[in-house]
C-alpha cells in the first residue's frame, strides 16, 4: 500500500476540509541558548528523565532552518500549519517580552500565509518558563494569570493572520503527567498537585479565551484535548467501574468543565486534601465558549480495578502496536468521536493530532513507512465515518511533519511523515508524506 483512499463523495475532500501537519515549539526548535529556560530543559537533565539522555538544546534546528521547513510544509500540498509558541521564547525572566524571539513568529506567520497556509497556534504546548515553575508553576494560581498576559502579547503581534488559536495542547499531560505521576517535567509525583495543576490550567485556557477574544475577534479560538478510550479489561462490575472512573479522571475532567460548567462527578468522591482549590468565578471562565475543540487522539487505554476501589491501566494484549506500545484500534477512534458527539454539545471539531511511531528503514533515501500508511488509512476512514455520523469534523491534521523530540522518550521514537537525520539535520519525505502529498493533489485536481 503507498495512497491514501477516502470514499469518492467523502466530506473529507471538499474544498473546505482542512488537512494539515503538526509540531510543537520545543521538540523541533532547537537554539536552546537563544531564549530562557523552560521546565523541559531542566527536566531533561533529571538522571532517567529521558530514555535516551536527549534534550531539546537542538532538536530538528528549526529555527536556523524554518524556511527550509516552511517550503517543505507548502510542498505537501497542505492546507494549515499548527505550530507552536515557546513562552520561553517570548517572555524574559524578568517579564519583558524578548523582541527577537516574538519577531521569529511574526516572521514564520508571515510567510506561511503568503504560501497561503492556515496557521494554527497553540500558545501552550508544555514548555513553561522554569522561571514560573520556581514560583511554583501551575500549582500557584498567578501561572494562570501570567499565561494570559503572555497571550495577549502573541495574540497582539500576530493578530488576525492566525487563523485559529489555541490556548493549551493537552492539559491532561501538562497536569497528571507532569505532577500527578512525574513522568513529564517538571516531574512532581502528587495527586492534588496533578488535581490542582489541571485547575489552574483550566483557568489559564479560560482567563486566554477572553484575551483572545478582544484581541483578535476575527480568528477562532479553542483548545486541544487528548483523548483515549477507556476501556475495561473484562465484564466485571469493578473493571467496568475502574474504567468509568478512569474516563472521567483522564477524559471528562478537561472537556467537562469546559462545554458543561462543572466537574465529574468524581470531584467530590476525592479525599478533601486531594481537591482542588476552586474559586467562585472559576468555572463560568472557564466554561465560556469556545469556537472549536482540537482532539488530539492515538489509541485507546484499557483499565482494571485495583482492588481499592481506584484503575489500573494494564498493558494491551495486542499484538499491534506501535513503537511508544500503543495499540492501533482505528475502531476505538470512530467510537470515541461518535461517543463524544452522543455525550456533549460539541462545538466544531478538529483531530489536531493523530499518528504513529515505528522504526523506519531507509534504503536509497526511500523509506518505506508501510506500517505508519496503514494508520493513516485506517484513521482517516474512521473520521469520515465519524463524519457520516454526524459528527461535525472541520479538519485532520497529522502528528508529526517531521521526527523530533518524543518528550521522555527523547529521539527514541519516530513520529514524523518526514524522516530527520539528526547527524546532518537532512529531511527526507516518507511513503507516507508522499501519500498524503498524492491525496491532497488529486483533490485539488478534482476540484
Ligand atoms: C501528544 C503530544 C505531542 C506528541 C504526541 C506523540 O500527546 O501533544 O507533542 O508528543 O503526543
């Protein structure tokens, strides 16, 4: 297999459809010591931090390369970028703004809409100024405020050549991932830190929203959220329990405070000292509209009971997965969209990431991604169906355009539709750049 194939009368090849490729600013930018240091950067330094001892200093170089990388997102044929803003880079230490790093982005904004791509902006995708963490992060309710006075820098220098912004990429990771279980940075392990991180970034999307709505009232504004199916590992009334909880401590938490006002249930189910500090106004901010959700899905997660009444995640008996353990369940993905449609009032939807890990071959500068194609195809289809479904889909944006830096994982793991040699920084279009290239062509052709 080397093509994508979409139904013939697919919505998903209307003119309209917006397919795109993703990264974010601290796995591809490099130029460690052209801005101040984030809680990644200290992070990556944490003995057993990251698999393979990696840090971001220079990742895919793609500040000294932008432009490079810029012509090669135009030569996919695609039609939106989504990318994102490193605080670090923006805001000093001391609170100024660092002119040469916020120029960078009105640069690169710049010349992606002259090649006439839509930009996506995610103001925060994780790399938060160690200079806030010091002050103690997302777990001091000032982050939340600090968050939206640097938005509304971006947002005033970019304006409307945005077509949409986005506040957080995946609060669930930022909060649980990096203090609840420590496996981000900055590495805390602590339930109500995890609970009470969410809530501050919860806010932080919410105090942004309305940033963002006076500044730039023409653009869409949203926020993204990952999503993973919860699924329980037998018929059990404790594993169907354990899976419930699980949904609502890694799914609901972030998206039902955001359409729906409040809290799962759960909350008040927690321990009073695990509880997060909520202030009276909290949550009609965050709770305000928002024009477009971003869900960003890769796989499903499938939950035991712990014998305390509490999950465990167990591992997938699959045999197919991907190179991170991941399960590939297309079906999983069709099923979460439709669920999520049946639960919630959504507002418009875009994937905002989607995609998959595998070691890749190269041979003659061809690298034959035949495992990374099929999950494409097979995801692809499962958004159409969705779409068929009624489910209101406005885009598609592949994770990654290139190989970079994979978080705890460092370079260990290959997401990108371009393979990157990170000896001489080369990029080199896989099977599945091509193909998604080839699609893209044929319905402009169609047109
Ligand atoms: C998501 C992140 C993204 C990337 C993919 C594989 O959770 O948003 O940066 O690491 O996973």
């Amino acid at each position: 297999m080397n093509k994508f194939i979409l139904p013939k009368h697919s919505a998903m090849l209307q003119a309209d459809y917006i397919f795109g490729v993703a990264t974010s600013s601290f796995q591809i930018e490099g130029a460690r010591h052209t801005r101040c240091e984030s809680i990644w950067d200290r992070f990556c330094r944490v003995d057993g931090a990251i698999k393979d001892k990696s840090n971001g200093d220079k990742a895919c170089e793609h500040i000294a390369r932008w432009q490079q990388d810029v012509e090669l997102i135009h030569s996919l044929g695609v039609d939106a970028y989504r990318l994102s803003i490193s605080w670090p880079r923006v805001i000093n230490d001391d609170g100024t703004v660092n002119l040469t790093g916020l120029g960078f982005y009105q640069t690169l904004v710049d010349e992606l809409v002259a090649k006439e791509l839509k930009v996506f902006v995610t103001l925060y995708h994780w790399d938060l100024p160690q200079a806030l963490e010091d002050k103690g992060g997302w777990l001091n309710r000032e982050t939340a405020l600090a968050f939206a006075k640097y938005s509304e820098v971006v947002c005033k220098a970019l304006g409307d050549k945005v077509y949409a912004y986005t506040t957080l990429n995946e609060p669930f990771c930022s909060a649980h991932l990096g203090y609840e279980v420590g496996i981000h940075a900055p590495g805390m392990c602590s339930q109500s830190a995890g609970r009470q991180a969410a809530h501050h970034l919860l806010l932080a999307h919410g105090l942004a929203m309305q940033v963002l709505r006076t500044h730039c009232p023409t653009s869409r504004h949203g926020i993204v959220l990952n999503f993973a199916n919860a699924d329980a590992a037998s018929d059990s009334p404790s594993d169907v329990n354990a899976a419930k909880i699980a949904d609502d401590y890694c799914n609901h938490w972030y998206i039902k405070p955001i359409l729906e006002g409040c809290y799962p249930d759960l909350l008040a189910q927690l321990p009073k000292e695990v509880q997060p500090d909520i202030q009276a106004e909290d949550l009609e901010i965050i709770s305000a509209p928002i024009d477009y959700l971003g869900v960003n899905y890769y796989t499903r997660n499938v939950y035991q009971s712990d014998g305390n009444g509490w999950y465990e995640q167990v591992a997938p008996t699959s045999s197919h997965l991907t190179t991170m353990g991941w399960e590939v369940v297309p079906d999983s993905f069709y099923a979460l969209l439709v669920d999520l449609h049946q639960q919630y009032q959504l507002p418009a939807l875009y994937i905002t990431e989607n995609g998959a890990a595998f070691e890749d071959c190269i041979n003659n500068d061809e690298i034959a991604d035949v495992a990374r194609l099929e999950y494409f195809q097979s995801h692809l289809l499962a958004v159409n169906q969705a779409m068929e479904q009624g489910v209101d889909i406005r885009g598609y944006f592949a994770w990654s355009l290139m190989d970079n830096f994979e978080w705890a994982e460092g370079y260990t793991q290959r997401f990108g539709i371009v393979h990157v040699d990170y000896n001489t920084q080369k990029r080199t279009l896989k099977a599945s750049a091509k193909a998604y290239q080839a699609m893209l062509k044929m319905r402009q052709e169609g047109r």
